[in-house]
C-alpha cells in the first residue's frame, strides 16, 4: 500500500490543427487504494509516436475516440512499486498502455513483463523490441512482402519506425533508399545506419534526387508521411509493388487535404496499398521479436532514444514529431529507472 | 487468298482531354498476301472498353504506348476468311487483339478459338465470357476476396463490368449497392440485376444518399472510377476492408487530378487497396469461365449489349463510355456475323 499522488495528463478538448498546450490539463488526483488482485506500478517512460496525433482527433478511429476530461493515451515502461497480484513482483518492470500519468493500478491482464535484454538499455523495448521494431518488422516483412534484390523505399527514414525498416531490408538484401528532412539525417542514414541512398524531401531538387536515387524504380514503399512523398513514389513504383501504409503523418495535424493526383497508378502498375496497425492480433509477435532480438545482439541493427523529461512535456513533444526535429526514438521520462540490484 | 482491302483506324495523335476524331484516321492499307501458317480474319466486332482512353495516353501503361501513325489496339471478334494454318478453318469464330481495323493476318498464337456458347449470342465472348466476366470474376473472387453477408459496392455499376460484378455479389450472398448515374439506370440495377440498392451519383443528396445505402459500412468497394466515389467509400470502408482498383475511370481524360483527401483511412482502418488488369497471368481464366459459363446457362447473370456501326464511330464510342451514354457491354460492329449452316 502506498499513499502517492498521481500527476494525469487529461485532454482539454480536441486540438484543431497543431496541438496547443491549453488542448490539455495537468491534474493531481489521488490513487485509489491498491486491491486485492492488482499492480501498482510507477511510470517511467512513456512513448511518444505520431499516432498520438491520431488519437487526438475527435473521431474513433482503430482505438476509441478519448473524450474530453479523459486521461490522454500513452504506452509506458514502468516498474511495480507495490502489488497484491501474484505474478508481480516489485521491482519488476512492466509495459502497457499505461495512460500519460506517473501511476497506474492494473488487474495485471493488460501488463508485459519485460525481460532483461542487458546490455541493450530498458529504452530499447520501446524500439528495437517494443511496438516500434514489431511495426518495422510485421511491415517490412509481412505486409510489404520485401525480398532480396527488391528496391526499398523508407519515408519518415530517421524516424524511429523508418531506421528499423531501413536496416532490416538491407539485412535482408534490399537496395534501400531513404527520405527523410534535412542533409544531417540523410548523413546518418547513409553513414551511420547503412543505406545505400538518402533524400532531402527539403530540398528544392527533392523530385528529381529521388527519382536518380531510384534508377530501377521502387518495388516496395515502406510509406510513414504519406502527402507529396507518396505522390511521387505512385510514379516511380514498378509493376506489382507493395505500399505498406504505416502512417501519413504529414495529414495528421488536417486530414483534410488532397490526395496524390495519380492514384490510377494502382491500377495501370497492379499496386497493393495497405494499411497495417501492429496492435491488430494477425501479426504474431514471436517471430519479429526472436529476429530483432537475434539481429539487436549482434550489433547489426543501430538505435537512438531521444529523452524529454517531463509529463507537461508530451503535447509538444508530439509537435517535435510531427516537425522531425527528434532524432531518435522520442519518449518523455517521468520517474528514474530502478538501479539494479 | 484474297484481294480484300483493309480499313484501318490509325492514331493520329494522343489526345490532349476528351477524344476528337481528329486525334485518329482512317486508312484504307492493302492486305498482304497470305503466307503459309498464317490465317486471315475479318473483324466482326471490337469491343470498347475505359482502358482504351488508357492506352491512348502518351505513356507506357500496362502496355506499350501506341504511336502516331500505328493502327490503335483493339479486341475483336472475327471470323476466318481465309486460312493455311492446319489449326483454323474458314468460318471459325475467333477473338484476339486485332486491333481496330477490318482484317488482320495471324500466325495463329494470338487467336482463342470461341467455343460454340448457343443460345447465349455470339457478343457474350465480349461481356459474360470475355474480359469483362473474366474481370468481374477475378476482381471480386480473387482480388476482393468478397464472402457471404458482406457489404459490397460497386461504381460504374451499370457498367458492363460493375453490372456482372453486382450480380456475381449477389450469386456470392454479398449485399449489393451500385453506384451509377440517373435513375434509370439506377432502376435497372435494382429491379433488373437484383441489387439491393442502387445511389445516384448525378443526385444532389449522393453523399447523404451512398451512407444511407451502407448502413453496416462498406466491406469491399469495386471501385471503376475513382474519383468522388472513391473518396466517399474510402470514408465508410468497415475495417479490413478491400478496395478493388479495377479502374478510375473518372480520371482518365485527364490524369493530373486531385486524389482522395481521406487516404489516411487506409492506415485508420487497415485496407487494402489492389490494383489489377486481367491480362496479367495470375488470373487463371479456367475457374472463372466455368462458373461465369454455368450462371450464364442457369439464367442468373443478366447482360445487355450496345452495338455500334462503323469503324469511324471508334472514337465517339469510346466517349459514350466516359460519359456514361451506353446501356450494356458496348462494341463497335464492321460486318455481320456469319449466318449459321
């Protein structure tokens, strides 16, 4: 039993366009007391990815709309703090879809535990091996149906999502290129992350750059932006190729814009779009986390987290996003790590 | 042997927007004599189909562009004139590329020798039993994957395609819902083809009209326009749902058009969106054909043909088909069909 607050983060009301701070309300609210069955646990990290836009529109969409007055969704890292469930230990550390708060009471049904994955840091189940690494994976490999040889094509490519992708197709034998915003990130791509191309979509010379960078077209399109990048990706997809739609975060702060005006190329190439949510129960997990853990240890899949402290922090961290100024995988720490033993 | 000329229908120039008849011309080309292996046909019918406007852009599509100055691409029907090839006798029914001219001299590889089908006429090789069943069948079946008590709906629906596509739906135990435009095709959809229901997309109240319709959401579109209706399916797609990407029809005189501005629903909601042409080799024709053949002869698959005379009357018909002006499978006719023994 403990006797500690919980800082909430509720949503205000629905954001129009860019997320404001007054769009939420930060909240003391007391925790109830723990019951007989359940976990407290402590919030450590909580994730920030772009989907978190989406959640913000006042619509249901692969989740349920989150009403005003309601504490903001968020998957967190945590540790158990106390616990009157039989499966959990304190100290353990645990992941779910905590809610943007410092603590949460659990039945323990929703909870993971996590394993040790030393010397890979705890932050790494929220990349490599969390919901990050699964999407990159189940994406790449399940939905685009990537293959040796292929040309890959990664937008988004610095981001947490699109790095993964972009080393996992020239694992496994893709020619990769990358888009991504600014010629510091495009350097890392190439650099430090291993593709063979990289494309400044900032750039003025953007349409032509990735149409040279692609000289035998694209078989697969690994599409997080969607906008403008997947317009010119339309044209430059060769006959069959696959559209794994992760995301199109360029529309998220306004859906409300038009589409690529040559989608009839779907029909004269023979295109599959598709759209794909890792929580959805057809992808099986087991498989994607024994590869990335078996590639994560043999040094062959790079990864950075970018840390902002700080529960007030998440509304803009979600604008850092949605801008590209992260460089790594984003999440907001609101406890320390528990030191081992 | 024969001297008979040959009338050819040439492009002149791609056209630029909607088709004129100066974009073509017509030529009168000798024949040239007939070589041993080879057989001589004369074009009965031409079918005319959206994809022609397609092969009329000055692009490689799904086939090679057509150049100014070559006879412009074809399907026939014909009859063999003359022949010595041991594989076809004078007065055989045929059917192939012929392009769109009078006669064409064949070594026989491109021609599928038409089985007898009476009583079904001898034009139902172009819509039941032809590409366009073959497309209804294999865009539905295969690539829309359609089951019982789904919701499927069709555009261009009173189309020769979206006509088999809804009746096949049915035949499936889909509940249908066609678009189309005015009321009396729309009337035809339902109290001929047996549609559930059927929404004009030429009404003030479509949107309001195309929901109402789709009470328990759409599980797969057929989708032979893109366009407004896409956009509007894409908003009251179920989630899972398949999108058929048979044609765009409304974008084809003019490709540079503004694409849906919903597009992210394919990510919200997880669909997949397939292009397909039923030349490609993936599509077995001998399933299709057996169950097309078998619901033609137990009277469950209604069909209309619109015929029309001429050569020259090509282009404008290939108009009609973009404004909607024809009612049933329409092809143009250059001689009559063989009287039978």
């Amino acid at each position: 039993m403990t006797t500690a607050g919980n800082r909430q983060l509720l949503l205000a009301r629905h954001p129009e366009g860019r997320i404001r701070d007054e769009d939420f309300r930060l909240v003391d609210a007391p925790l109830a007391p723990l019951a007989d069955g359940q976990v407290q646990v402590r919030t450590i990290y909580l994730s920030i990815d772009p989907t978190m836009r989406v959640w913000l529109h006042p619509t249901d969409n692969y989740l349920p709309m989150i009403q005003p007055g309601e504490v903001f969704r968020g998957i967190g890292i945590g540790v158990v703090e106390a616990t009157r469930h039989p499966g959990f230990a304190v100290g353990a550390l645990v992941q779910g879809l905590f809610g943007c708060q410092q603590r949460v009471l659990s039945d323990g049904s929703d909870l993971l535990a996590l394993p040790d994955i030393a010397p890979l840091p705890v932050t790494a189940h929220f990349s490599l091996l969390g919901h990050i690494g699964m999407t990159a994976y189940c994406g790449l490999v399940k939905v685009g149906a990537a293959k040796a040889g292929e040309t890959l094509l990664v937008s988004g490519a610095a981001g947490a999502v699109g790095a993964l992708v972009g080393q996992i197709g020239r694992i496994l034998g893709c020619r990769v290129v990358g888009v991504a915003g600014g010629t510091e990130k495009c350097r890392y791509l190439t650099e430090v992350l291993g593709f063979d191309a990289a494309v400044d979509y900032r750039a003025a010379d953007f349409d032509a750059a990735l149409a040279a960078a692609c000289p035998k077209g694209i078989d697969v399109y690994f599409d997080n932006v969607g906008g403008r990048t997947l317009e010119l990706a339309l044209g430059l997809m060769n006959d069959f190729g696959r559209i794994v739609c992760c995301g199109m975060i360029s529309t998220y702060d306004d859906y409300d814009v038009p589409g690529p005006r040559n989608l009839v190329q779907v029909v004269l190439k023979r295109l599959r779009m598709q759209g794909f949510v890792i929580l959805d129960p057809e992808h099986d997990p087991k498989e994607a986390y024994a590869h990335l853990l078996q590639w994560a240890g043999e040094g062959r899949l790079q990864h950075r987290a970018h840390v902002v402290d700080g529960l007030e922090r998440v509304p803009d961290a979600i604008n850092m996003l949605l801008d590209g100024r992260n460089q790594g995988k984003l999440m907001v720490r609101l406890s320390e790590e528990p030191t081992v033993a």
